[in-house]
C-alpha cells in the first residue's frame, strides 16, 4: 500500500464521518437540511477520491453512466409527486440492487483478467451478487404493487415456503460450483436463481404489509453494499452498507412493533386481502351516516379538533384540502391537532410528508404515543383515510386478526366522523368496529371532495 | 488479521454505530431517512467506477466497460434521486410557516 492508498482511505474515512453526520442530522427537521448537505458532501469526495484512484485507467465510461445518471435522477427526483414517494424509494432499492450485481460480475471479470481471483474473493462475490439479485427483483414487485400495476394483494399457494428454501439452498449450491469451480455459468446461475427468489419472497406479502417490505429492502440495499464493500476491500462501502443496512432493519422492527406483527409472519406473507374476514361486529348493526354540513357545523362548535389521516388521503390527493380546512378552523379558534400512526400510509413517515408538502406546522403533527391521551379530551375526530390504525377492536376483540395492535384511541373522541368512500373493509379484510360506535358517523365521499365540502361550509357560514 | 476480518470487524462495529444514530432519527422523518440512505447506499459507485475504469484506453468498448457504465448509472440514479428528493421533503419540513 503506497502512500497514496493511505491518502484515498483517509478520504473515505471523512466520506463515513460525514455520512454519519447526515443521518444524525435527522434527529429534528431543525438540523436535517444540513445533514443531507453532509451526506451530500461525503458522496461527492467519495465519488472525486474512486476517480482520482490510480486503478482507475479510461474515464469514459464512467463520465457517460455519471451524466446519463445524474440527468434521469435529478429529473425523477424532482417531477416526482409526493403520493409516490414508496413507489421511488422501492424502484432506488431496486437499482442499488442491480447495481451491485454488476459490480459483482465486473470485479470477477476484471480480476479474472489481472490473475486476482482467489477463493475468499469469490465467496465474497457470489455474496454480494444473490444480495443484490433479491433486492432488485424483490424491489420491483413492490414497486408493482405501489404503482398499481401488480394487485396488492398477497399472492399465496400451497408449499410457497417450502419451494422458496428449496431455491435458497439451490441458488447456495450453485454458488458453491462457482467458488470451488470458478465456474462463470454457476455465478450466473445462481444470480439468476436470486433473482426469481427475490420475486417469490416479495409476492406473497399484502398491500398493508408494505411498510414493512418497503423498510426490508432498504435494509437490503444496506447489506448489498456491504457485501460489495467486501469484495473491494473498502471500508467505506462497509460502513455505509452497515448503517443503511441497520437503518432498515430498525424501521421494520419499528413497523412491525406498529401492526403487533411478527418480523417473521411478515416476510411469510399472506396477511390481508380476501382471506381474513372475522369481526366481532353483529350482522345487521346500523352504521349513521353525516353529511358535510353536519360535520362543518360540528367543527365550528368545537374547541379541539383531532384529524387522523391515512392512506386513503394520500389516494385522493387531499393534503391541499386538509391545509385548507386547518387553516379555517384556526381562524375560527379552533384548536386542530394530526394524530399519525406509524403505519399510517404506505412507508414509515408517509403521511408527516404529505403534511409538510401542504405546508401544515410540522408541530401541530403528533405521533402516536405523544396524542393518544388526547383523544378523550377532543371534541371532534375526523378520520380521514384511515382505517385498521382506529380499529378498537385491536383492544378488545381477541379473535380479531388486529387483536394487539397499537392504535389511535379515536373512539375516545366525543364525536367521531370517519370520512370512507364505500363500507369497503380496510387492508386488514376487517370490518371496522369503530363505525358501530354510537358517536361514530361516517360521512362518504373521496377524502379531497369531502374535505373541500367541509372548507366551503365552514368558509359559507361567517362567523 | 486478514483484510476480510479487518472488514468484519469494521462492519459489527458500523452496525452499532447505525443502531444507536437511527434511533436518534424522529419518527417525522422517517420518509426522508429512507430517501437518504436510499442515496448513500449507492456507494456501490465506488466498485462500478472501478469496473467501468478498469481498462486502460478511452473510448473502447468491451464487455467490463458496458457492466462498468450501467453499474455506474444505476448507481448515479440513486445518488441524484436520493439526495435531490430528500431536500426537497426536507424543505417541506423547514418552511415553517
């Protein structure tokens, strides 16, 4: 290791420092641009330091995939709707993921040209490339299922777990023949197994399990940098594949810990849709129904209000109209409080974007744990988009299939409207018991149309 | 110690480090987390760069360049894409009032 090895480490050495800088800066909307800016600053000195490394012999190539990548990522990044932010992070994941089986394939060839290879290497390489293969396939059928092109449903048959191991230990054998055999057709073979398992692992998972696939596949994307950091030798690849890595891992845990769900019944999927339908709710029971004038003249006379926002908001679009009721009821003296749950939507922090996005302070948004004391002391709950994360059956009902699960204590409320468009039962396959509540009303509609009903109301009125 | 156990060390200790600073992050931000590490886990950028560097003379065009160009474009999507998205929900975050 020459001298100037030494100076390239050290320069990644201040890339991880600042890397983890960035995700420090998280901790408060306050310092969180200037973390990004850090992070920012890390990839840029990573990126000069690779290119000014004496390996690196013709420019060419690497000036084209920078241009062509910096042009569709900044055009991406910034025509992208804020509704669509699971579908983009899902697609990312998928890139890095390809992108790391490349580097596997190429580094073999390299190496393989130079004289390099050695069994430790390759042990390394098949590792990084099955990572990589999973979180790009696996990535792609969740951003199907986000984008709406794949139904979000669970896709389950008989002996799916069964046909998933058997492929894992197949895809390991041939693994095995390329290191022991340097056999370039069992690399690709079991890339190309990694790549059918990371479809299979992903399809059986629902559409309300996204959150969690969504943080398992950040958390991929980690690992696959981790695996390839390996492989080079680099220890910045390690780190950050390490950090990213855990990052996910804590934001599925963080998700499952949400919906009172296994991290393992999760992964195995078949949660939601057709299947689950027990409710504890007796046939026949009557739901009442509000209409827009109803709710307006309930919002004016209130003194606290609490809105609970979900997936159905971010459907419709309704965040605009949502400011726009916030702001008429803080003129009236309204108090108007937003109450997230964590799974709320369909990856971690969803909703508290959309807010931001519609410019709501970001200090009248609470989580959880910060308002469910709250609900007991509001006049009005308005739910919008919502559903399972309200369900009191998660408290009461044991043959529920939320039994357990942390929820929004809306039916304290005095009056609760829930704002649906059909009596659809939620992503769960539950009716909701909330809506059979006798201070419950439901008031149907698309989440944006009702929302704007209710600021023209309220607006029509005067004071 | 070897290189690879040098890595294994550096990799258990990073995974520590990640642990306690992701914890820091408030749950508000979760979004923009995903978003950031989204873009730092294109570090693979390094290794594509290596690749598509690896032969001397500009221009040609051999099988390692066409890996070493997509793997760095890919890479380079989520660098930009990353970085650019999560200013801009930050800056949602920062606009108060």
């Amino acid at each position: 290791m020459g001298i100037n090895q030494e100076v390239f480490a050290l320069v990644y050495l201040a890339a991880t420092v600042l890397f983890i800088f960035g995700l420090k800066g998280l901790a408060s909307p306050k310092t969180a641009l200037r973390g990004n800016l850090f992070a920012m600053i890390g990839m840029f000195i990573a990126v000069v330091a690779t290119v000014m490394n004496p390996e690196v012999r013709n420019y060419t190539w690497i000036a084209a995939g920078l241009a062509v990548g910096a042009l569709i990522g900044t055009t991406v990044a910034l025509k992208i709707q804020m509704t669509a932010m699971p579908q983009l992070v899902a697609a990312l994941h998928s890139f890095v993921g390809l992108s790391a089986v490349l580097v596997a394939l190429g580094t073999y060839f390299a190496h393989q040209d130079a004289g390099h290879l050695n069994t430790t290497l390759m042990v390394e390489l098949a590792i990084g490339s099955f990572i990589g293969a999973i979180t790009f396939t696996g990535s792609l059928i969740a951003f199907g299922k986000l984008q709406g092109l794949l139904g979000s449903n669970p896709v389950v048959f008989k002996g799916q777990h069964f046909l998933n191991l058997l492929m894992a230990v197949v895809m390991l054998g041939f693994g095995a023949w390329f290191v022991i055999g340097d056999s370039l057709a069992g690399f690709l073979i079991m890339t190309f197994m990694a790549l059918i398992l990371g479809f299979t692992l992903i399809i059986p998972i629902g559409g309300a399990d996204m959150p969690v696939v969504v943080s398992m596949l950040n958390s991929y994307s980690g690992w696959a940098a981790a695996a390839t950091g390996f492989t080079l030798g680099n220890n910045l690849l390690i780190t950050t594949g390490a950090l990213v890595g855990s990052s996910g891992a804590i934001l599925s845990y963080i998700m499952c810990k949400a919906m009172n769900r296994g991290f393992i019944s999760v992964i195995l999927g078949g949660f939601g849709g057709d299947a689950a339908a027990a409710s504890a709710v007796p046939a026949g029971k009557g739901v009442k129904s509000a209409s827009s004038e109803d709710v307006a003249f309930m919002l004016e006379n209130s003194s606290k209000v609490i809105i609970v926002p979900g997936y159905g908001m971010a459907v419709s679009q309704a965040q605009h109209a949502i400011k726009e009721l916030y702001e008429v009821l803080a003129e009236k003296g309204v108090q108007v409080k937003f109450a997230i749950h964590p799974v709320a939507g369909r990856m971690p922090g969803h909703m508290n974007v959309l807010l931001a996005e519609s410019e709501i302070p970001y200090d009248s948004v609470f989580e959880m744990d910060e308002i469910n004391s709250e609900f007991s002391t509001c006049d009005v709950c308005f739910v919008i988009g919502a559903n399972d994360v309200v369900n009191p059956d998660a408290k009461t009902n044991k043959a529920s299939p939320l039994y357990g699960m942390p929820i929004l204590d809306a039916y304290k409320s005095k009056q609760v409207f829930v704002n649906k468009r059909s009596m659809k039962v939620g992503y769960a396959g539950v009716d909701n018991a909330l809506f059979y509540y006798p201070n419950t009303s439901l008031v149907f509609g698309d989440a944006k149309a009702v929302t704007e009903q209710l600021v023209q109301a309220l607006r029509g009125t005067g004071h | 110690m070897s290189p690879t156990m040098i890595g294994i060390y550096v990799f258990v200790l990073s995974c520590f480090v990640g642990y306690h600073v992701i914890w820091g992050v408030t749950p508000a931000l979760h979004t923009p987390l995903m978003a950031v590490t989204n873009a730092i886990s294109a570090i693979v950028v390094v290794g594509a760069i290596l690749v598509a560097g690896f032969h001397e003379g500009e221009g040609q065009l051999g099988l390692i360049e066409i890996i070493g160009f997509f793997a760095v474009a890919l890479a380079s999507i989520n660098i930009f894409g990353g970085f650019v998205v999560t200013n801009r929900i930050l800056a949602m975050f920062k606009r108060k009032k």
